[in-house]
C-alpha cells in the first residue's frame, strides 16, 4: 500500500521538475528576442529538452508552425506582460496552420498573446501522449478553428493526462470567428485537466450555425474541471460530451455563463457529471442547461442561478437541488457582458443553497458560506 502511495505521488506531481529524474530535469535558459532566435531555441529545446524560453516584448511573426517535441520546455514573456509578447501566423486565411504544435510532455507556455493562424493557437497532441501541459495567462486571438485543441486517434489508447489551463483569455477580435468549426478550450479524449480562471468572448459562427462550446470536452474525456471562468457573448457556454462523443465523471462549478444562441452548459452521454454553483444568462435559447441521451446519468445538478430552464432531453437523467430558474436580467450586475455576480441581495438566493463539500469556495474565492447557508449560483454575496 505504501509503494502505491509513493507511485501516486510521483505521477500527480508533474512539476516537481528537480525530484523526477528522468522524466523533468532542470531547465536552462535563453532569452530571445526575434522570431529566428526563437525558431533557433526551440531546434536546440527539441534537441536537449529541459528548456526555458524567455521572450523579450515584441511581435514574433512566424513562417511556420513551432514544434515542441522536447520534455520540459516552457516559453514564455521576460515581462510576464501577455500583451507586450506576440506570437502571430499570417492570419486566420493564412499558411501559418498553429503558433505551437506540440508533442513533449511537460510543455508549459505562459504570459503571451498566440493567435491569427489557419487552425489552432496550441494544439496538444493526446495522440502522441503529451502530457501535462499548462497553458497560463495566455491571450488567444483569431484563429481559423478551436483557440486550444488536445487531439486524439480514435485508433489508439494515448490520451493526454493532467493539462491545466488557467487565468487565460480567449477571443476573436472581430467579435465573431470565420466560421462554425471554432471553439476555446476544446478536449477530445483528455484525462484529468482544469480549466480555471478564464475568460472566453465572442466564440460565435458568424451565421446561422453554431460554433463548438467555448469549453468543451468529449471524445471520452474523463475527469475534467471547468470552474470560475467567464464565459460571454458565446454561442454555447461549456461541454461534456456531444452526441456519442461522451464524457465520465468531471465538475463543472463556480462560472458565468452568458451564451447568445444555445445552451450555457450541455451534458451529452456525460456520465456522473457534478454540475454546482453556476450562474448563467441565457440569450436567444429556452434551456440554460441541458442534460442528454441516455448517457447522461448520474448527473448532480444543484445550487445553479439561470434565467432558463433546466431541462432533461432524450432520455439523460440526474439529481436536480436548489436551482432557480426564473433569474431576472436586474438579479445581476450585467449580465449581457458576463457579469453575473448578484447586484442585490435576492431572497430566494441568497442563503437558499444545499451545503456541497465539493464547493468550498465562490468565482471570488471568497469561502462558503457567507452568512448562514450557501448562495446559489457562482457568487456568494460577502
Ligand atoms: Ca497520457
Ligand atoms: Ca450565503
Ligand atoms: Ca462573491
């Protein structure tokens, strides 16, 4: 028992650089401050792994793609400024197809705005089995379809475990994509990643269509966090599953979700789900949340604030508590830009709210409760 202990430690402490030997070594690192430099250290990263790459302020346009084979390569802006560092395609109709391509386990990127390429800002390579990989303070911008893709072969087992994406923003620039295949975060066969503390605005088809979520995990991913992010003036809010593509386990609690033509969040085949302490505006869409087919069982829905309904289709099947469905837009700060923290004490949600072990905390990361039970929705009132 205690071996299995000490196993479980070593995998679930990927960051741990200087205790795994073998796996995470110590990182070198250069400083650049044009694009060829950059090429040049990520040849020598590929080449030698254990890299850091400190980005000077500028804008690093790109011929091609970068590759990042290497284990244990971070990239990331000296300043820690996400604006002052550029990492850019030559548009969303241009030959540039990703800023990062990558297949190295360990990959971490940070402090940088990617964008204005073909397909994807990052592509993770679950079918290469990266693992691991942290994507923070990143502005994603423009891309041709989903901002951060993790891939997968539907003819082998490799998946991608434990990716963390966290305090980033994603949007399109225009205010809407080029077209329906886009989507923010978006995890086919994922095992065990976080998306925290992001915002996602404007991930909208510019017609009749609908773009993917801006959240989206399928493709028999497992294990996924999605919790206080913002998420407005998309056409679908967050995913677990999309039609036989499904999803096992996973929480999605403590977002704002303000969607404009579908569902704020959608469980299809989502097995055993945790749906807790969401707040969701909902335009132009009868159901705030949806959960489907036959797959959808399990689900533990509770404590969500919406202005639509709750709604079961096609057979998916859970555990409804303490939701409120009649949110008027005045309940919230602005609801419309995704502000959808309580503009006033509401009766019938504030302290209205199951006790959940697995919500210590609100989108403010102020403890809960605050006064005698639990608000419902993503903000309790201090
Ligand atoms: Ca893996
Ligand atoms: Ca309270
Ligand atoms: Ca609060």
């Amino acid at each position: 028992m205690k071996k299995l202990v000490v196993t479980m430690t070593f995998v679930t402490l990927p960051f741990a650089a200087c205790t795994v030997p073998g796996v995470v070594g110590n990182q070198d690192t250069v400083i650049v401050s044009n694009v060829d430099e950059l090429v040049a250290a990520i040849e020598r990263a590929n080449a030698e792994g254990n890299l850091e790459i400190l980005l000077e302020d500028g804008t690093y346009t790109l011929d091609d793609m970068l590759w990042v084979e290497g284990a244990n390569v971070t990239v990331r802006s000296r300043s820690g400024n996400r604006d002052a560092v550029v990492i850019e395609g030559a548009g969303m109709y241009g030959p540039v197809s990703h800023v990062f391509n990558v297949t190295g386990d360990y990959f971490s990127s940070e402090d940088m705005t990617v964008g204005r390429v073909a397909n994807h800002g990052i592509q993770i390579h679950g079918n290469a089995d990266c693992d691991y990989p942290r994507v923070i303070n990143l502005r994603f911008i423009d891309t041709g379809e989903q901002m951060l893709k993790v891939s997968y072969d539907p003819g082998n087992a490799a998946a991608s475990n434990g990716g963390l994406v966290e305090n980033c923003l994603f949007e399109y620039t225009a205010g809407v994509g080029p077209q329906y295949y886009i989507g923010g975060v978006d995890g086919h066969r994922a095992y065990d990643w976080t998306v925290r503390g992001n915002t996602f605005r404007f991930i909208r088809s510019p017609d009749g269509d609908l773009a993917e979520h801006a959240v989206h995990f399928w493709s028999d991913s497992r294990g996924t966090v999605v919790e206080k992010n913002v998420i407005t003036d998309c056409d679908r809010g967050i995913g677990f599953g999309l039609g036989d593509s499904g999803h096992t386990g996973g929480m999605i609690r403590n977002n704002f979700v303000h969607t404009t033509r579908d569902v704020g969040i959608g469980l299809e085949n989502a097995f055993g789900a945790d749906v807790y302490n969401n707040s969701l505006y909902t335009e132009g869409y009868p159901n705030s949340i949806e959960y489907r087919f036959g797959g959808t069982s399990g689900a533990s829905i509770i404590n969500n604030l919406a202005n639509a309904a709750i709604t079961s289709r096609d057979g998916g099947s859970g555990t409804l508590d303490a939701n409120v469905t009649d949110a008027a837009a005045d309940w919230f700060v602005d609801p419309t830009e995704g502000d959808l923290h309580l503009a006033s004490s509401v009766p019938s949600v504030v302290d209205r709210g199951e006790t959940l072990v697995d919500v210590a905390d609100d989108i403010d990361e102020q403890t809960r409760p605050q006064g005698p039970a639990y608000d419902i929705g993503a903000d309790e009132l201090p």
